[in-house]
C-alpha cells in the first residue's frame, strides 16, 4: 500500500494552514501563527477527556494533530468550556513573551481550519464531543 497522500503532503498542508492563520490575525509570520495555533489546540485540548480529544484528533490534519496531542499531561484535570473572552486569555498565556494571538485567536485559527478540512466531518464529531466543543470551534 502506498503512503496515504494525507501524510505524503503533511508539511506542505501545515504551512498552508499557518499561512491561512497568519493572514486572518495579521501576523508578520507564520511563527506567530504557530504559536496561537498552539494556544487554541492547548486550551480546546484542557477542556476534553482523553477519548473525546482522540476523536476529535481523527479529523486533524497531520501535522495539526500531532501539535494538539504533543506535550500533553494527561494527569491534568479537564476544565469546563467557558466564555470565549476567558478563553481567549488562556490562548494568550503560553508563552506570554512571545505570544502574540489576537482577540479573535479561537476564531481565526477556526476559520483557518475550517478552510483546511471536511466541514461536515468536523461538526459531525464536534456534536459527539460534550457541550461547548461545537461553539468552541464557530467562526
């Protein structure tokens, strides 16, 4: 069997997605991107039990999936889904030096996805996950 085409194109998928994510926060570089990016996946990923983040894992692209499970602490409580303001602030606490996400970070990095993946098999496992996921990820 060939390698999955998914997989074969995984760094060229993920430079487009941060390239997305750097022109919808007006960023200068796909750097920033990638930390807000980071920020999002962590604070979406805090608020899952371990068999909703894998299936929600399963609709990530490679390279996406790979930062949304990388360097997670599984022993972490989930916290619950919160305004989105509250959030948004947590998004902007990973690496508070140099982290530049923006008032919209949840939502950008959202529409930035949304670009980037099956829609209808994005909310299809979203209204699987608990309440708040889906409202997580609107745009």
């Amino acid at each position: 069997m060939p390698v999955p085409s998914e997989y074969q194109r995984a760094t060229d998928d993920f430079y487009r997605f941060l390239i997305i994510v750097r022109d919808l926060a007006g960023f200068g570089s796909t750097h920033q991107a990638y930390t807000m990016v980071q920020g999002v996946l962590q604070t979406f990923r805090r608020r899952l039990e371990i068999k909703d983040a894998i299936l929600f894992a399963s609709v990530l692209p490679p390279v996406v999936r790979a930062v949304f499970v990388a360097d997670w602490d599984t022993n972490d409580p989930v916290r619950p889904f919160e305004d989105r303001a509250s959030m948004t602030k947590e998004v902007m606490a990973l690496r508070p030096g140099h982290n530049f996400s923006t008032k919209t970070a949840i939502g950008d990095v959202s529409s930035a996805l949304r670009q980037c993946i099956d829609g209808e098999a994005f909310d299809h496992i979203l209204r699987k996950l608990p309440a708040g996921a889906l409202e997580f990820w609107q745009v």
